[in-house]
C-alpha cells in the first residue's frame, strides 16, 4: 500500500566535457562521479558542476585519438588510490587521478567485451573477444580461464527420471515448435553480460549460444567453476541483473504476444515473471539493475527505432508485494539525442538513490522514499481512501467500506499515462477528491458528488460492486490539467522528467510543487492555480501564480487544513513555514512558542502536523527509526506514525502499536512514554506482527490498518482508539454503535454507566429504544458490577472525566441502574422487555426473586397470550429464570410464594425426581392455609414470616409457636403478634426473659418481666442487676410491708459497697431514714 515518493532530485550538465560518455561510476570520495568517455577518463563534481580531474588515455595511446575507441569497464579502487580502465582494445588500466599516470596491467589480444569486479572487490572477472572467461585476484594475477559456453550442465545437475527428451515432451498449443529455441532479438548486441549475486560467491553470465542463436544463462562461482545452465528459453534479451539477496536472476523474455521480465533461479530454471506495459516490439530493455536492499527494479527502455524518427528513453522502478510487481515511477526522457542514457546506477549505500548519465553530459540523482498516500479527513462521509500507484492505474481502496489486500482494492482509476504522483485534497470536508500527476506532468483531479454518468476511467475493483449495483461512491474525472511553464527552460525540463515534487492540493483548491532551482543546492516553491477555461480548448491549464525561491533542497511538505499552513523541511532539517492565504506568501523560519526556529538534528523522510498541549508542532521520523518533535527526539524506535485526531498511533521496532492522547500531554510525558515500557494491561499498547507499518486510521471507528512485511493486511481495534470512539458516542446519545462497538471488541458493558452515570440515567428510555434488543440488554444486566471501570479499567488517557456523581451516592450502583431501567421498560412496553423486567429483578442485590416469581405467576395466570410476537408466556419466563438462577434455588422461592402450580412448574424443571417433591406438596395442600404457610415458611427457613401464620392458627397450636420462637430466638417478633394484655404474650415475655437471664442480661429481664406483669421474676432480676430503685419499685406492686422492704434494702446494702457502685451506696445510705418517701417516689417514677 505504499508508493515511492521522490524525496530529492539533483542535476547538472557538464558542458567543458570533451567528447561523449560511455560508462560511469561512483568514487568512493563523496559527491565525486568518475565518467569513461571516448577520449579517456574524467572525475565529475555535480555539487559544482565543474570536471574535477581527467586522464587522457589518447595521449598515452591506450585509444584512439578519432574517438572511436570504447571503455566496457570502470570501477574505483580506493585501497589502491586508482581508478581500473578496460577497454574493448584488450587493455586493462590502472589510472592515478592525482599524478594523471597510468599503468597498463594486463592486455587481451582478442579484445574485452566486458569487465566486472565483485561486490567485495577482491576477484574481478572479464569476458573476452574470444568468449573466454578470465577470473583474476584484485592483484590482476590470473586464477582460471574458461570458455564461456560449456557443454555440460554444471555441478548442480539434475537427476534424470527416464521422462524423455524435450523435444518429445507435450508443448500445450504451440505444438513442438515450442521445443526449438528462436534466437535472440534483431537488437541484441550479442555482448555477454555479467552480474554478481550480492555476497559475491556466485557470478551469472549471460551469452549468445553460437549454435542455437539464443541466450543462455551459466552460473559460476568464484573458482570460475560451472554450477548450472539455464533450461532453453526463446527470445531471451541481454538484460541481466542478480538479485543481491541472493534468491533470483532477473532478465527479460519476448514472447508471442507480450514482453515480459523474467526471473531464474541459482539452478537455471525460471520462476516467475510479470509483464510490461509495452506492446510487443514496441520497445528493447537495455538494463536490468537493482537497487541494494533488492526492493526496487529499475528498467532501463527504449523505443525500437523507426525510420526518420528519434527513439524514446525511459526507466522504470518496479516494486513487488503480496506476489504482484507494481510501475510506482516511469522516467520519460524524450528522444533528443543528447537526452538519450548512457547508464544508470544505485547507490551502494543509500539504497534509494538512482544516477543517471546522459549524452549530453547530463547527470542526474533521485532520492526516493516510501510514503502511504491517504486522505486526510475526519468524518463518518470520509471513506479512509487509500491509492497505490500501479502504472497508469490508480488503485484506490476505501477502508471505511471494506478492508481487502492488495493487489485488490475497491476501484480503481484508469490514466492515459504512468502516473508518478498521487495527492488527496486537504480540505477535510473533500477529503476523498484526488489530483494524479503522470509522466507528462499532466494533472488529473479527481472529484466525489457532482456527477451523476458513470466515468469510464473509474473501474470496479474486487469489492467496489458487481457491475450492476456499486457498493460504494466512487469519483469522476473532473479536469485535466497541464501545467504551463513560463521559464523560458524547457530543456532543462525534458532533460529532468521528473523536475516537479511534492504535489499538494490546497484547501482552496489550489496545488503545491516544488521544483528544482538554477543550482544543485536550491528549489523553488511554485504556487499553481487553474486558468479560466477557453472555449474550444482541448485541455485545461494551471498558471504559476507565484514562486518562492528556497535557499536550500525541499525534501518534505506537510500541510495542516485548521491553521492552513505548509510545513517546508530542507535537507539540513531546517523547518519553514509558508502561508498561502497571506496577502504577499513569504516563507518564514517555523518556531516554537518562545520565539526558537526549529530544526531537526537529521532529515526527515516522513513529517506531519499536530498539536501536543494546543501548541502547533512538527512530527518527523528518519529512515533510520528516529522520530522527533520540534527539535526534540522523543524516540529511537519508531518504524511509522500517524496522527487521528488528538491521537498519536506509532510502531516500534520492539513489534508493538502505541497509542498517546496529545490533548493534554506535554513532550516530555510523550517521551517518557515512548522510552518506557507500558503496562502488559495498558491501553496505550498493544502487540503487533513483525515489521507491521500503519497504512491508515479509519475516521469515526475504530480500525488502525496494518500491513505486514510481505503486503497482506491486517486490521487491528486499539484499545485507546476504541475507547475514546466510545466516549464520543455516549457523550452524543449513540447507544447503539457504543454497544455493538463494545460487544464486539469485548469492552465491559459497565463503561456504558460509568462514563457518565448521570447522563445515562436521564436517557434510560433513549438507551432502550436504541439497543431495541431483549438479549442485549440482558446481557447488559449480567455484566454489572459496583466496581466503577473509569478507574480501574479504563482510565481515561487525557485525564479527563465526565462522570458526574450520583444524587444518591449511598444507593447501589448495580440496584439504581436495574430500577432506573426496569421503569423505563415498564413505560415503554412491559411485554416486550418482559424478560428484561425479571433479569432486573435477579441482579438486584439481594435479589428480588419472589417479585420476579410473582411477575411470572401473572404471566400464568392471564391466560393464552394474545397472538403478539412481543408477548412472552409463563413458560418462557420461568425458562429464562431458570438460565439466571439455580433451580434449587428457584424451587425454594417459589414455594415461598405460595402458588403451587408455579411450584411444580419449577420442580418439573429441574433435577428432583418427583417421589421427592410430590408427597411433601400433597401433604401441604391438606392443611389448613396459615398451618400450610406456616410449614412451607419454616422448611424455607423464613422463621419471621412462619411465626406470623402460625399465630393465625388458633391457641391449640401456640405451644408449637413457643417453641419455635425459643428455638430460633425469635422472641421480639414474636411479641409483635400479641397484643400484651393477653396470656399468650405473658408466656411469651416469660421466656423471653429466662433466655436473657441466661445471656446475664438481668436489667433487660427484669424490663420484660415487668412489663409483662410477672413483678416477681422482675424483682429478682432488678436484684441481680443493683438496680435497687427499680427493686423497691417492685417491691412496692409485690405489696411488701416496711420490715420486707427494710430487709430487702439491708440485703442489697452490701450489693452497694462495692468500689464501683459507692456514688450509689452514698444515695442509697442519705435515702434509708426517708424510706418511705422514697418508695413512694419510686413508685409513682415507675
């Protein structure tokens, strides 16, 4: 899903340069080019454009001085201090640079054809006139010579089954003219061709078989020792380039109808291939080369000639992914002769940089990177657009409607050009609209919603519909733009095809590129705008309405559509600012909020606009992981990024996605974040596949799209994405994409309360009509717990919280919310959430089962429903009871209710064998109905509610009630149920106080027995307890006489002098000589 995006661009014209170019190479000195040409060997300064040093090799007389001789091979030796000239005359030179001498090393009388040293630089093989092969040390001291064209397979033959000849062999409907070889093009020069595998252990050579005609490929090693042949392949081209990882030999085949690049493995056998974009004998591929780390093939073109017509140029970048090769850049270099290539390198250490070398002593330098071209909006209309580039196709794939892999994707745009550049509007609001520059730098915007014809251009893709019904919006082709030059240096642009960079669609509607300036180390910022269409004109054009130059190299834009600003970063990390909507554009030095300009330590391929704490910074991430803001480097880790909102979503070396709320964090905590590790539970993390890069974050979900290494998909719901997705949706009332997002992603359904108890209890009914679901809203029930999960669980990231405390706070969660909801149901329709009613019931605490009981004997006995979808019978009811809670359970609660019907619905229900039930319920129906509850009451344990039936049955059943409520302790119920006048309640406080009497609760005993008239017991009690104005007072109903009383205060005189009761004893000694009075005020006090 990902394009390659040109970074930089350099070039130069050397015009003191004498005679023309042949080969090239890089000088291990940087920014230094060593060029071959026909009068010998020159060393370039592109930085300077200037010819630094040059050797003659006419003058040494190693060429020719008419300017017919020819250099096959150069390659910089450093350790040496030279430079090794070959040239086609046999003569292999050692050219010192700095003393301009030269030394001849080695001759071949027959000639070189070619000359190629490994990647180590330590054997150096060459192919003479004569076919032969010579592997020679770094030293030039010959280790073997071998003819090129061996009869033998090589050492790696294959074991012969007895299948038979080729030539006897089925050949599908080519017939067995299949079996002989056709040779090669009219266009091959017939030159062998020679390339390394990356670690320099094997060498494939390429040659014209002098008897079939044809190509064949043998690999050696480095003894020079034959490993394999190719199997017979027609028509195969001279192409040759290996691999450096080491897996495949890459080539090129014309086949009947289509030109194709094929691929051998080390064996010789072919494995696998992809078509190019070119009719047959349209055009002939001079070169094969890839790039370092084997991503990248360039192809070097051009078109077969015709008479009285020049030949076109152009080189090709083709990448590979999920088995399927994509044209991301197509180099058209015209067909002036000076224009025409020489050759084309990679860089060996930076493995995204391409020379190029023309006839005219053009050089030029391309510095790729790889980008994710994306739409930038944040709404639900924003269908997450993604484009691949794929030759003059556009595939764009809407994330929003499916995730599919590529090479698949949802439609795609068909272009009349190679396209080099896609940009999407940064005007959220059309966000999806897209302008695709081609080859010919024509622009091509795209627009959604104005048109209602079908655009040709516009093609379904996979999952786009079916061809008669679309499944998702597409675009159409609005204009096509192509883009006026007014510099007076057209050359210079055909010499550079691709002199334009970093296409930007402003919001008002305006484009954005960078171009290259008079010097190498300068650009110009070209501010585009559309020209009023002339009637009758063919196509439209874009005006230059303004350039700013920049002293420096462009190598990023990013543009923020809220501040309408363009962050400019320049190759030494210094970021600008430009504002296209002022009154005179300027660009200016960005800053921080005290007043620093800011620039990243190192370049930047990747950067980005965002706000950490509602200061505007810049993002940037290098190619080597690190990743900065502002000026600061947060991390060392970072493998991509991507911001949503106020979220920061990155990947990290270490295989996890990370996920930072910038709202209110400050840089430091976004570094002391990304350098510690989070909590296995956190939110913030989460564990990804190997090499996982985000591809885009879908606006309004919750989907973070990953792609892997070797280009498959996945998609992946982070937590903190997820939540955050949430608390929108319940701060704006959307309960129902809040539950199913919840459910599906296994958010606990307490989130929904605890976000915001308050809000959601005041739309209790909103909440219901929305979930419009019996089974979901049951599950709702079963998940609450009292634990508040905005503390525990889930912590808000900004820390922030919208919960707003209860009016009640000593009430119950889990109780508030099931009577909030069982109301609402009830008002809404009680039938239909019948269920929902008694599931509320059950997750009371403690549960209200007899009411859920009771609910479910009405439902039985109203009869047959009704023929409503929405009624529920009592069946059903008891059914789902029985799922919340256990069935012995259940059965014991529904005897407390009484119904027997329901008690054997219950009982049929469960386990019980009905010997066990049955006798026990036939015994009950013949008692009487208070004795029968009575029973039922004490075998459930309900000890209150059996005292009370059993009271009801008569005084012939009262010493049963007195022994229950001794038993059981239930003596305070027990005088509830009698009125204290009456025998019964006498008995009852009887024993009620010889049980507090045994606990040594004499005041309280002695309390019960007086109040139940039984004055004796009291007194004793009253004694027991030193409560001696009580005594008298008892004393006093018993009728004592003064003697009794004066015995009875003497016996409790010593009671009093105990230390803890003297304050009493003195009371009690100043009281004797008024005895009398004292009981008498006693008495009535009582």
């Amino acid at each position: 899903m990902r394009n390659l995006r040109l970074l930089r661009t350099g070039g130069c014209r050397f015009a003191a340069a004498p005679g023309a170019p042949q080969c090239f190479c890089l000088s291990a000195e940087p920014d230094r080019v060593l060029v071959g040409s026909q009068h010998g060997l020159l060393e370039l300064g592109p930085a300077r454009d200037s010819v630094t040093r040059e050797v003659s090799l006419t003058a040494e007389g190693f060429m020719p001085e008419d300017g017919s001789g020819c250099i096959v091979g150069i390659e910089d030796l450093p350790e040496q201090e030279c430079v090794c000239v070959a040239t086609a005359a046999g003569d292999i030179l050692l050219c010192n640079l700095s003393t301009k001498q030269v030394e001849c090393v080695g001759s071949v009388d027959s000639g070189l054809s070619t000359m190629s040293w490994s990647p180590d630089q330590e054997l150096v093989l060459l192919a003479t006139g004569q076919q032969t092969l010579i592997m020679m040390t770094r030293d030039f001291e010959p280790i073997t010579e071998k003819q090129i064209h061996q009869d033998e397979f090589g050492e790696g033959k294959f074991v012969a089954l007895g299948w038979g000849k080729k030539e006897t062999q089925f050949h599908g409907s080519e017939g067995k003219q299949a079996a002989h070889l056709s040779p090669t093009s009219a266009w091959d020069d017939g030159r062998p061709r020679v390339t390394w595998r990356g670690d320099g252990q094997f060498v494939a050579v390429s040659a014209v078989c002098p008897e079939t005609g044809a190509r064949k490929v043998r690999v050696w090693n480095r003894e020079l020792v034959l490993q394999s042949t190719s199997e017979p392949i027609s028509r195969l081209e001279q192409a040759l380039s290996w691999k450096p990882s080491g897996s495949l030999i890459a080539s090129t085949q014309e086949k009947p109808n289509r030109h194709d690049v094929v691929f051998l493995e080390k064996n010789g056998l072919l494995h696998g291939e992809f078509t190019l974009p070119f009719q047959k004998g349209q055009v002939k591929v001079n070169e094969l080369l890839w790039n370092a780390d084997s991503t990248i093939l360039a192809i070097w073109l051009e078109d077969l000639k015709v008479e009285n017509s020049n030949t076109n140029s152009y080189v090709q970048l083709w990448t590979t992914g999920n088995y399927h090769w994509y044209l991301k850049q197509s180099l058209h270099f015209g067909s002036l002769e000076e224009n025409q290539l020489v050759s084309l390198l990679w860089d060996r250490e930076n493995p995204y940089r391409l020379y190029v070398l023309c006839q005219g002593w053009h050089y030029l330098s391309y510095d790729w990177h790889w980008t994710t071209d994306h739409g930038m909006g944040e709404n639900s209309q924003h269908m997450s657009n993604v484009a691949v580039i794929d030759g003059d196709k556009v595939l764009v794939t809407a994330f929003q409607h499916a995730v599919v892999p590529p090479p698949m994707c949802t439609y795609e745009l068909q272009l009349q050009q190679a396209v080099n550049q896609v940009a999407f509007h940064t005007d959220p609001k059309h966000s999806g609209d897209m302008a695709v520059m081609d080859a010919c730098n024509k622009i091509s915007v795209y627009r959604y919603g104005r048109s209602t014809m079908n655009d040709p251009t516009v093609r379904f893709g996979a999952v786009g519909g079916n061809g008669f019904k679309a499944a998702v919006e597409t675009p159409y082709l609005d204009k096509t733009y192509r883009i006026e030059q007014h510099n007076g240096n057209d050359s210079n642009e055909v010499m550079n095809p691709l002199g334009l960079r970093f296409l930007t669609w402003l919001p008002d509607d305006s484009f954005l590129v960078v171009g290259q300036g008079q010097h190498a180390a300068q650009s110009v910022l070209h501010h585009l705008t559309a020209v009023p269409h002339v009637t009758g004109a063919e196509e439209e054009h874009l005006n230059l309405r303004l350039s700013v130059p920049v002293d420096g190299e462009v190598i990023s834009l990013c543009c923020s559509p809220v501040t309408r600003t363009v962050a400019v970063q320049l190759a030494d990390g210094q970021i600008l600012k430009y504002v296209w909507e002022a009154s005179a554009p300027v660009l200016e030095p960005w800053q921080t909020s005290n007043g620093s300009a800011v620039q990243f330590p190192y370049p930047c391929v990747q950067t980005s606009i965002t706000r950490i704490s509602g200061e505007e910074m810049i993002l940037g991430l290098t190619d080597r992981y690190r990743f900065f803001v502002n000026d600061i480097e947060v991390a060392s880790n970072i493998t991509s990024f991507a911001t949503y909102n106020e979220f920061l979503l990155v990947t990290t070396n270490s295989h996890t996605c990370q996920c930072f709320c910038l709202k209110n964090m400050s840089v430091k905590a976004l570094q002391a974040g990304l350098s510690s590790a989070a909590a296995p539970n956190s939110e913030t993390l989460r564990k990804v596949e190997r090499g996982s890069r985000i591809i885009t974050v879908v606006p309004q979900d919750t989907k973070v799209v990953l792609q892997m290494p070797r280009g498959n998909l996945e998609t992946v719901h982070h937590r903190a994405l997820v939540l955050a997705q949430i608390r929108k949706w319940l701060d704006r009332l959307m309960f129902r994409e809040a539950f199913q997002c919840m459910r599906k992603l296994r958010i606990n359904l307490n989130l929904l309360y605890d976000h915001n108890p308050k809000l959601f209890l005041e739309n209790a009914e909103t909440f219901i009509r929305q979930i419009d679901s019996v089974s979901s809203i049951n599950l709702f029930f079963t998940e609450l717990k009292e634990e508040d999960f905005t503390k525990s669980m889930y912590p808000s990231l900004n820390g922030t919280c919208n919960a707003q405390p209860l009016q009640h706070s000593d009430q119950k969660k889990v109780n508030v919310i099931c009577d909030v909801m069982r109301v609402a149901m009830e008002h809404i329709d009680p039938q239909k959430y019948c269920l929902s009613i008694l599931t509320a019931h059950v997750k009371k605490s403690p549960p209200e089962l007899e009411i859920a009981l009771q609910k479910v004997h009405d439902l039985q006995g109203s009869g047959v429903p009704l023929p409503d979808v929405k009624a529920v019978s009592a069946e059903e009811a008891l059914k789902y009871l029985l799922f919340l809670v256990d069935v012995n359970e259940l059965y014991d609660y529904s005897l407390g209710t009484y119904d027997f019907d329901l008690v054997i619905m219950v009982a049929e229900k469960s386990q019980k064998d009905p010997k066990e039930y049955l006798p026990f319920l036939n015994t009950l129906q013949k008692m009487e109905t208070n004795y029968q509850r009575y029973t039922i009451d004490r075998h459930l344990k309900r000890y209150t509610k059996a005292l009370g039936h059993l009271s009801k049955c008569g005084p012939e059943h009262f010493p049963e009630f007195l022994n229950l409520v001794k038993d059981q302790n239930q003596y305070c119920e027990a005088l509830k149920l009698y009125p204290s006048s009456t025998q019964e309640y006498k008995d009852i406080s009887d024993a009620y106080g010889e049980y507090l009497i045994q606990k040594q609760l004499y005041e309280q005993a002695a309390l019960i027995f007086a109040r139940a008239g039984i004055f004796a017991k009291a007194l004793d009690a009253f004694q027991s307890s030193g409560s001696w104005q009580q005594a008298l007072c008892m004393a006093s109903q018993l009728g004592y006489t003064k003697d009794k009383l004066s015995n009875l205060a003497r016996s409790m005189a010593e009671f009093m002098k105990d230390p803890l009761k003297e304050w009493e004893y003195g009371s009690w000694e100043c009281s004797l000589p008024e005895l009398d009075i004292s009981i008498f005020f006693f008495c009535h006090l009582m």
